[in-house]
C-alpha cells in the first residue's frame, strides 16, 4: 500500500499529516508513505526529521487582489498541477490524503481526477479556500470542528472526527509533570503560551498579570515568551523589580505535553492543534485569538470552543494586562466555575481522532 500525505505550509498544516501517517503506519505496518510540500514551507525541514519521504511541487498561494503576484500564483498552479502529474503517475498510490494549505491542491486534485480515493482534513472552524474547493473532488472531509461543515458545499461526506493529536500529549500525569517541571502541585498552574514563536501582546498583558501574581500562595504561572521576545521580556522584568519564585519564565518549552499535564488554566493563541491538545487533556483556557490569521480563523475556533463553555476569549486588541488578571483571578476564586469548564474542554476533547481519520480514509481504499 502507498499513501501520498499533502499539507504545508504552517505547521498546523504538516503535523496532522504527520500524526495521520503515524497512526496508518501503526494499523499498516507495511504501508509506504510519500510527502508533497513545496520548497518554501516549513515542510522542508519538519518532514524529512521523521523519516519520511518528500517530493516537491511549485506552487504558491493566491492573493486576494488581482496584482501582478495573482498572475505569478495562476502560473505556478499550472506548474504545480504538472508536478502532481508527474508524481501520481509515477508513484501511482492507493489513498492520497490533504490537510490543508494550499500545496495540497493540486495533488489532491490530480488524484481524485485519477480516480484514487482522496480525502481532506480540515481543522479550522472556518475553513480554508484549498480544502473548500477540494471538498467537491474527495470522498470525505474530516471536520476538526462541526462548525465548518456549514462551508462545505461539495459531495463529499463529512465526518466530525476532532483534530489529529500526537500520542505524546496523553502520556504524562499530572504528579510526573509537576515533579518534572519543579512545580508545586498545592498550586493552581496556569501555562502561558503564544506559540512556538511566542505572542507579543500576550507577553505585553502577562507582565502586569505576573507581577501582580507574583508571589501569591495559591497560584503557579509557567510561561514561554518565545525564544525572539524572551530578553526583552526579562529585562522589563528586572525593571518592574523581579518576580517571585512562583512565577516561572521560559523562553521556549520544549516538552509541552509534560506542561499541558500540570496546567489547571491556560492562556493561549487559538490554533486548531494547540486547542485539540487543550481539549484532549481537560484544560481550560482563556483564549486571545491571533489578528492576522488567514479569514481570521482563530477567532473562529475560539468563538467555537468558547460556546462549549470550555473557554473564554478576549480579542487581541482589547487585550490587556487588567483583563487577563481578572479572568485569572475570577477563576481561581470561583473553583466551581473552573471545574465546569474543565468538564467542557474534556468532553470536547477527542484524542482518538487520529486513529478514526487514519481508519477512515484506509477504508476508503477497499469502498
């Protein structure tokens, strides 16, 4: 058996697609993988870490002007549709699966008009342009949120399976992470982060909330400023006079599935797989969607996690430091509360989606 995997870009494109071929492999042991990105992406460097196979094709995203840039983009389709050619006819596989950016257009395309059994993972609630169009050449979407499936307009069948989480996330305990981590498990933690690059206007809002934090005996924070904002960060707070040793700073946090394990309450971006991770583990959050992101997709997902109860959200530009300090400290005083939306974000969380999607869409080559 041979599967052709497609998503880049981001890594929350290329690591469900890891996290799929992972749980295939393990169902398959036989089964041969093959990866299509572009040189551009973050794929180049992510895949071949893991050991598997990749191709290139020349493709590049769309505008959403016309300029000269649009024109340039409608060649390299042409280009990328011919490289997908050549790919599918010489590798000639049994199952090709895209999970979004829009590298997996045209392989994903050029299969389906193969007639190979082809599949999509979406895991935004709002849905990229890519996977939107593919919906009406592949058999099945695999929702990371119900609420996208209102987007889908094709034939294919959707299935709300959850976003795909790497096995990891589930292996810890609370007491091995809080003796990992040098935590104090009489406290309530709460774990900061804003992505593997960090988030400036929530390190901005956190200053304040630490200090004020700082030195409180019911209370931990662990927070990753990102590796670029991190000196800075500390340097501010030397100024404001240090913090206490219940505040933790980090530029980076290189095993976050230990410091998911130890987190009561998390303030965090709104990306797909860092949200499914919160769920998978019953962590509550307190979420500041990123501005910029593409159809302003993060805003979705919070708005979507928020209406389980399992969240609340504050928009990144009325982010402050007040704000994020009585969300907290409501939370931390209202234990009832927290409690709830720890039951929220367990039930909405779906940590066999991997399996559920990998099964799928294997089925899909026997249909």
């Amino acid at each position: 058996m041979k599967v052709i995997l497609s998503g880049g870009g981001t890594g929350g494109h290329i690591y469900p697609a890891l996290t799929i071929a992972d749980q295939i492999k393990k169902l398959e042991p036989t089964a041969e993988f093959i990866f299509v990105g572009t040189q551009q992406g973050l794929e180049k460097d992510i895949i071949p870490r893991y050991g598997y196979p990749l191709k290139f094709i020349e493709v590049a995203g769309f505008k959403r002007s016309l300029s000269f840039d649009t024109l340039r983009s409608a060649f390299k389709l042409f280009t990328g549709l011919y490289d997908a050619y050549k790919i599918i006819s010489e590798e000639k596989p049994d199952l090709v699966i895209g999970t979004g950016g829009y590298v997996c257009g045209p392989i994903v395309f050029m299969a389906a008009l193969h007639k190979i059994p082809c599949c999509i993972q979406e895991q935004n609630a709002m849905p990229g342009v890519t996977n939107k169009i593919l919906s009406r050449y592949v058999r099945k979407v695999f929702l990371g949120y119900k609420e996208a499936g209102k987007f889908f307009k094709g034939k294919a069948e959707l299935v709300y399976t959850g976003n795909p989480i790497r096995t990891e996330i589930l292996e810890h305990t609370r007491e091995e992470a809080y003796k990992e981590l040098g935590l104090d498990p009489a406290k309530k933690t709460i774990l900061v982060s804003g992505g593997s690059r960090g988030a400036r206007s929530i390190n901005n809002a956190m200053l304040d909330a630490e200090i004020a934090l700082s030195g409180r005996g019911e209370v931990q924070v662990l927070h990753a400023t990102g590796d670029v904002n991190y000196d800075a960060y500390m340097q501010e707070v030397a100024k404001r006079g240090g913090v206490a040793d219940n505040i933790i700073i980090k530029p980076y946090l290189h095993n976050m599935p230990v410091a998911l394990a130890a987190a009561d309450l998390a303030v965090f971006r709104a990306g797909a797989i860092g949200l499914a991770e919160l769920m998978a583990k019953g962590v509550p959050s307190v979420l500041v969607p990123y501005p910029y992101a593409t159809a302003n997709h993060q805003e979705f997902n919070a708005r979507a996690v928020a209406a389980t109860g399992a969240a609340q959200v504050i928009l990144d530009k009325e982010l402050t430091g007040d704000k994020i300090l009585e969300a907290v400290e409501h939370l931390l005083l209202h234990v009832n509360e927290l409690e709830k939306m720890q039951a929220a974000a367990k039930a909405l969380g779906r940590p066999q989606a991997a399996e559920t999607i990998a099964r799928q869409a294997l089925a899909l080559i026997k249909d």
